[in-house]
C-alpha cells in the first residue's frame, strides 16, 4: 500500500493522538507502507502511543508455525540501538532470516513562539524518532516459546530503559550486558570450522533521498548483524534503514547510515571505513569458527 491518509488511520485509531500518526505517516518511508497493510500499521501505532520515558520500548511476536517466528521492537531511538537489539536477538537464539528496519526520519522544525529568555523549551514526546525493527526467523531454543519470549520482552525493557537515562555510563553497562549474554551464546554453540571465506561482495548506490545505500553479499555467521553494528558505531556510524535476507547460509543485506550527527554519508573515506569494517567483521567471525 501507499502512504494512507492521516484521517483514515486516525478513524480506525480513535484513543491514539493523531498528532502520532501524522508523525508516522510523514517521518516514515514509502517502503514501510509497502511492506505492512493497514492493519499491521495500526498495531504498530497502538504499540507506539505506548511508548514513555517508563516503557521506551514494545516487542510485538507472533508464531507463523514450523519454528518461524515474527518479532517487531518498536521503541524511541538512542544512538547504537541496533547493535543492541541484534545482540539481545542473537543472544536469545534468534536466528534472524529476513528483516526490516526502519527509522523516524528527524523532525521537520517547529514553529511556533520561541521560549521566554533563560528558559528551555519542553520537549514535545511527539517529536521523538522511533524506530520498528522487524524480524522473521527461527528459534534454536528448547525453551517453551512463553518463557522465551518473556525473558527477551525482559532483557529488552532493562537495556532500553538504561539508554532513556541518557548518559553515557548507563548506555555503556547495556552494551557491556550485552556483550556478556552474546559471549555467553556464542560459546554454547557447537560451531563448525570453516576452511575458508565465503567471497564478499559489497556494493555501493546512492538513493534519491540522498542516503547511501551498501549491499553485503557474504556467508553468514552467528550475531554478524550485533558484530558488524558494534563495530560501525564505534566508528560513529549509525544504521538508519535495513533490509535483511538470508537464505542458504548466504546473507544478503541491504544498509542505508546515518554519522553521528543523523546526516547521510557522503565522505568517500568514511565509506571506506564502512566497507573495511564489514570484512573486517565477516573475516574475523570466520577465524573464531576455526
């Protein structure tokens, strides 16, 4: 579907503000509304309106059948939030076979009268990017699927709700968390050797939005996606939109980032950083498998 009309939702969604579904419809791209139906877009919403300072975050699942599952974290944005959730997922047994990612695009300038001399303007919940990380893929667990998804909607409130607090030391205990819980899955798993690397291929476009846009063709590896968003926002390199398909142990990715200022990247050696961070990342999952 196309992007629908602001009063159409706001007629399905009568509780929700329908200051939020303008945001949602205008901050989002045309691409989401291609993927999701009406319905879905409502659900997405609901889980959305939801969203405080108390709760930054909503994990939607449900059972497609024959060990599919469907998982979509919607939640406010924080710097290195991807690299966070794609840990909490693979650190769960989450093995991830396609995805969706996107982001609220910034917020246009409001208008409006300026705050009185010496006082801060309130900020507007309205205004805040979101995000809606979807995922399909399977479980490794044994764990009956109530349980497993409790504990994932628990490891994602307490790690989001250090990133609401907005320092440094509280975002920097979730990733070490995180780091801990994917360390932990990565040594329980009996992993085959690999003899050699699976050829990499990367290309890069522009889009007409200005963004660019890196396709990753490549083996996949356990927690590649938590490995590769790590390393980039350690290089101050954000993920903005994604486009996830693995299949036949081939993952097939689709990037689109942001610098740590939210501007898209157009610095040519900045994009050489991003393309030796994904062989970095993808080399240096391969030699732990050996």
């Amino acid at each position: 579907m196309t992007k629908p009309p602001i009063e159409e939702l706001a007629s399905r969604l009568p509780r929700i503000d329908e200051g939020l579904i303008r945001e949602h419809v205008e901050r989002l791209p045309e691409r989401y509304f291609e993927l999701f139906d009406a319905e879905t877009v409502c659900s997405h919403l609901e889980a959305l309106a939801g969203l405080a300072p108390a709760k930054p975050v909503e994990v939607l699942l449900s059972v497609l059948g024959a060990g599919r599952v469907e998982i979509t974290v919607l939640a406010f944005d924080y710097p290195g939030e991807f690299s966070l959730i794609t840990g909490l997922l693979a650190a769960s047994g989450f093995n991830i076979l396609a995805g969706d990612v996107f982001t609220y695009a910034a917020a246009a300038a409001q208008a409006g009268r300026r705050p009185r001399p010496g006082r801060r303007a309130a900020p507007d919940p309205l205004r805040r990017r979101r995000i809606i990380d979807h995922f399909a893929g399977s479980i490794a667990e044994r764990t009956p699927l109530e349980l497993w998804a409790h504990t994932l909607r628990r490891r994602f409130v307490e790690a989001l709700a250090l990133l609401e607090r907005g320092d440094e030391a509280s975002a920097g205990a979730a990733r070490q968390r995180i780091n801990e819980l994917v360390a932990e899955r990565l040594a329980s798993l009996d992993l085959p050797a690999q003899a050699v690397l699976y050829p990499v291929e990367i290309q890069v476009r522009e889009q007409e939005d200005g963004r660019t846009v890196l396709r990753v063709v490549a083996q996949d590896t356990p927690a590649f996606l938590y490995a590769l968003s790590t390393a980039l926002a350690l290089r101050g390199i954000f993920i903005d939109h994604i486009r996830i398909r693995t299949a036949h142990n081939r993952i097939e990715d689709e990037f689109s980032f942001l610098d740590a200022q939210g501007r898209p990247i157009a610095s040519a050696l900045l994009l050489d950083q991003v393309r030796l961070t994904v062989c970095e990342t993808i080399g240096g999952a391969t030699a732990a498998r050996r």
